[in-house]
C-alpha cells in the first residue's frame, strides 16, 4: 500500500502533455529556454568532473557560490551574506524544501490561481491546504487585495508569490509587491516568493521581496538564465534563523547539491554575457507572439511582461484540455490553462523558448485549428 498523499498529487498537465507528444512535434508547451549553456559553463562543467570535483560538498552549497549569489542580493538588502544562502537541486527543490520548512499540518497556504503547477500539491503533501487567490485577466493577473482580505483565516501562514509569473508572463509592480508586504506583515504571514525567472523582464525593472520583510524565503534557479535545465541547480534565500532550518529540511531531502554544477554556475556568472543575449532574443520572441496571436481568430492575449509565456484565452466552445489534445494530434505540443488552476480555463500556455520558425509553424497550425474550433464538432 502507497502513502495516502501520493493519492493527492497527480502527474502535471504540462509532463502529460510533453510525454504524449508525437515524434517532432512542435514544442511551445515546455518551460525550457531552447539553448545550450555557454561554453564557459559547459568547459567548467567538463573540468571539475575530470579535475576531480566529484565528492559531496557542503549541505548549504559551495561557500563561494554562495558568497557570490549574497552579493548580488547586497544591492537589495546590505546586510546580506553567504548565510542567507542555500544551493539547492533546482528551484522545484527549494521550494518543496520551503513547503517542508514553513508549513504545518493544518495550515492554509495562500496559492496564485492561476499559477505553477507544484505550488497547491506542495502544501498538500505537508499536511496543509492550498487556497486559491485569484489572478485574474481582467486584472492583468494582478492580485485583488479585497479578496485577499476574505481569504485571510486563523490557520493562514504564508502566502505564495511569482513574478515573473509561470504561466501568465505577468511581473509585479513595485507598488503591488510593497502592497503585498505590507498584506502580509500586517496578517503575519510568510511570504514565498519564486522569482526564477526575474532576469526574463522586458517592459520595465523587477522588483524583488528579498530585502522589503524579515518574513520571507526568495526561491530562484539557474536552470532558466544559464540554459541548464537538465543539471538541476538552484537556491534560496532567507533570513539567517529561517535559513538554518531550510537547511534542515535540504539536507534531508538530497544531503548536498551536485558539486561540479555548482563550479560551472560559478564560471556563468562570472559574465552574464549569454543570459542578456537569451532575454533580448525573448524579448523579440515575445513581441512576434503577440503579432501572432492577434491573428488567430478567437484568441485574446495579455501581452506577457517577463518570462517566455504567453497566457492567451481562446473563445471556441471546448475545454483547455480538449483544445491541447486537438492541437497536439496537429502536431503542436501546448499546455491546457487548466493545469495551473480553475482561473487558466479557457486558456492555453504557450512557451516562447522556441525558434522564431518553429514560433511561426505553430501559431500557423493554431490559425487552421481555430478556424473550424468554433464549430461543435469542429477542429
């Protein structure tokens, strides 16, 4: 007999979808950038395996991994430093480390809705109960703070947050981050903020909410901004007594992070040079998204800010569900809107990390669907 609470948690709609592919079919339903890490990355990868890096290292990371992420938080908070600092086996780890770390069996757990597929099961594996708050289009996926109020209880402890956002591409201004913070303090609530994709903002500067409350875990990853996706490394963030008890939690669940990725993260930073280039071709992807989805009969799209996801809401008379399967025995790999909470009914997520040909392809495969999707039986 299995665990009941693997009877919570199901399989994410967007591995659903990536497995039931066809073979080249085009992509725009995986969150991973379609580039390669930079060389410099790949050369010290290849180096500290044959160098001998092989072994176990610290819990919390490589001190001087973790020195350089505090400086760069210093110019949010002064007082940063490497203790503030723990590597984890990607952001997803961080963040079920957080959930293991803050949340009680009992608790209520504010969650986005729409929003990243492993928050709501997270809380529910620990014993909490996700709550939903709505992030609705009309709002441009912004928080309404009025229905945050009602969604306050006795039994809520934190609140989870993610600008960019995944999968609305919504960024949060400073005024709705300060917003947030003062929400949250005001109801003594933690605040977990996934900020992974913060480097991917194009109309305007991020905002973080590391520095802004003693209150806060900031999860973020290089999976995104070095193109490692497969190498599973990133870290969090937190005040010193809150970080000592994450490491708690880290260490049980993988002991220590990979150690030779953490040298090769250690040579990616050193220049930035291949993450400005990625966000500049995103953002020229993003803008010819935003052309094309104007052309699709039956689609409306909030122009999405920062990350490489367009969140568009479609008119034709079928699930989100039933519209990906349509689309995917087309050919066309997307996530049905659904898969991220009841509000992502009606839309699809379609990732941008894909060439601008390949961008062209599926838009050109979504037009000829939604020209018969109208139709009951049609598409």
């Amino acid at each position: 007999m299995v665990a009941q609470r693997t009877r919570e948690v199901e399989i994410s709609g967007i591995r659903k979808m990536f497995e039931a592919a066809p073979p080249n079919a085009i992509n725009l339903g995986l969150g991973e950038p379609d580039f390669e890490p930079p060389p410099e990355v790949i050369d010290a990868m290849c180096e500290a395996v044959r160098g001998g890096k092989n072994h176990y290292g610290p819990s919390a990371g490589l001190p001087v991994l973790r020195e350089k992420i505090a400086a760069r938080y210093r110019e949010r908070d002064p007082a940063t430093n490497r203790e503030n600092v723990i590597i984890t086996g990607s952001g997803s780890e961080g963040l079920m480390v957080a959930a293991l770390a803050l949340y009680n069996p009992g608790d209520e757990v504010l969650v986005p809705n729409p929003g990243f597929v492993l928050y709501g099961p997270h809380a529910r594996l620990v014993g909490a109960t996700p709550v939903p708050y709505s992030l609705a289009e009309s709002r441009r996926f912004l928080p309404d703070f009025r229905e945050l109020e009602t969604l306050v209880g006795r039994r809520t402890t934190a609140i989870v947050v993610n600008s960019p956002s995944n999968p609305t591409g919504a960024v949060l201004p400073k005024a709705t981050v300060d917003r947030l913070v003062a929400f949250a303090d005001r109801h003594n609530l933690t605040i977990v903020s996934d900020e992974v994709y913060e480097e991917m903002v194009y109309d305007g500067p991020f905002t973080s909410f590391w520095g802004r409350t003693d209150r806060v875990v900031i999860a973020n990853s290089f999976s995104k901004t070095l193109a490692m996706t497969g190498w599973r490394i990133g870290f969090l963030v937190a005040p010193r007594p809150l970080a000592v008890e994450l490491n708690k939690m880290h260490y049980h669940v993988m002991a220590c992070p990979p150690t030779p990725a953490q040298v090769a993260v250690l040579a990616g930073l050193a220049s930035g040079a291949a993450t400005r280039a990625m966000v500049k071709e995103f953002k020229a992807r993003r803008e010819l998204v935003v052309r094309l989805a104007r052309e699709v009969a039956g689609l409306q799209l909030v122009p999405p800010e920062g990350a490489f996801y367009a969140f568009p809401r479609f008119s034709w008379p079928r699930s989100a569900t039933e519209v990906a399967h349509a689309l995917l025995s087309r050919g066309l790999i997307t996530t049905p809107g659904d898969a991220f909470g009841s509000l992502g009914a009606s839309h699809l997520r379609l990732s941008f990390a894909a060439s601008r040909d390949n961008l062209r392809r599926g838009f050109r495969l979504l037009s000829e669907f939604a020209e018969t999707a109208a139709e009951p039986n049609g598409g």
